[in-house]
C-alpha cells in the first residue's frame, strides 16, 4: 500500500507541477497517513491547477481527491 501511494503522489505532484522533497516518518504506522495527507494537499491544487494537467490525468485525479474524503 505505502508505495502504491509513493507513486499516486508521484505522479500527482509531477502533473501539479509541485515540487516536494518526502522524508516518511520514522514509524511505519505513520507512513501512510502522512501519504494520503500529502495527497489530499496535492489534490487541492488540481482545482486550482487543471488547466496545466494533462487531459487524461485530470480524470484520474478528480476520481481520487472524491476517494480521499
């Protein structure tokens, strides 16, 4: 699962244009919340940036952002 979501947020920040430098808490149990707490952030930016994202990656991220609530 935890790098399942090292490549959504991957792939999100890449289309998002965010650059972001991840260091994982030092406790595994942490590792994926603070995944899917760095994708919701990243998520956010997709209203704001969709008209920088590829026409089929704005799909996919409006379909995980509805996920992620």
């Amino acid at each position: 699962m935890q790098q399942l979501l090292e490549n959504i947020l991957d792939a999100l920040c890449k289309a998002t244009s965010r650059d972001i430098f991840v260091m994982l808490p030092s406790k595994e149990r942490d590792r994926v919340p603070y995944l899917i707490k760095e994708i919701k952030i990243t998520l956010d930016k997709v209203q704001y940036r969709g008209k920088h994202m590829n026409e089929s990656t704005l799909p996919l991220a409006r379909r995980l952002k509805e996920m992620a609530k």
